[in-house]
C-alpha cells in the first residue's frame, strides 16, 4: 500500500473510508494491535471481519450473525458478554474519535483502560 492510496480492505478490496469501519482501529483501541505494527496490519471493514463485528451491540450498527462454530451463540456465556462489552465500547470509542477537533497522537486513541500500556 502506498500512502496515498489510503487503506484498502483485504477482504473485498474496497477503500475502508472511516476509521468508524475500520477493522484496523477498532482493534488498536481495546488493545488487540500494538501501535508500532498498526501501518504494517491489513485493513478491513467490520464488516468483512464478521467474527470480530459480531459483538458491536450498538443502535447505530446493524447486527451481524455468524453461523458455525465462531458464532457467539456457540461460545461461552461470559466470554460472550466481556466481548460484546469490550467491543462495543471500542466501537464508541471510534465513533468519539471522528469528533474530536484537531489531530492527536495515535496514544490517545485506545479505551482508557487500555490505554497506559502505550504510553
């Protein structure tokens, strides 16, 4: 990928336009994604990652449903509920981010409580 091409999806191969899509971000913000390796990663769109988009519980998100064995109705209760949870809040958490007024560093980014590993 070059720079000025921006991020492309290596599902479907379309641009990935927001960071509110962004696979990518959404995993740095709650901790899955170092930042020295977040310009290295591939991109997707939540939505080409449906495993991973299958626990946003948010009203401006529609649900997505994953059959087989990765579906959360085969999973652990309680593991079902801290993902949910967790992703969710990273799903706000982009969502607060395209709001904010001028650039920040990338340390900024990530959900508060996992935000000091970072830094």
């Amino acid at each position: 990928m070059k720079c000025d091409e921006g991020y492309r999806c290596e599902v479907c191969g379309e641009d990935v336009t927001s960071i509110v899509e962004s696979d990518l971000y959404l995993r740095f913000v709650i901790g899955e994604l170092e930042p020295e390796t977040l310009h290295t990663s591939p991109e997707r769109h939540l939505r080409c990652n449906p495993v991973l988009a299958q626990f946003i519980d948010d009203e401006d998100f529609a649900p997505i449903a994953v059959d087989g064995g990765m579906s959360k109705s085969q999973l652990d209760e309680d593991f079902v509920t801290e993902r949910t949870r967790l992703i969710t809040a990273g799903y706000r958490r982009l969502q607060e981010i395209i709001g904010w007024d001028g650039d920040r560093d990338l340390t900024e980014y990530p959900l508060p409580e996992v935000a000091d590993r970072y830094r």
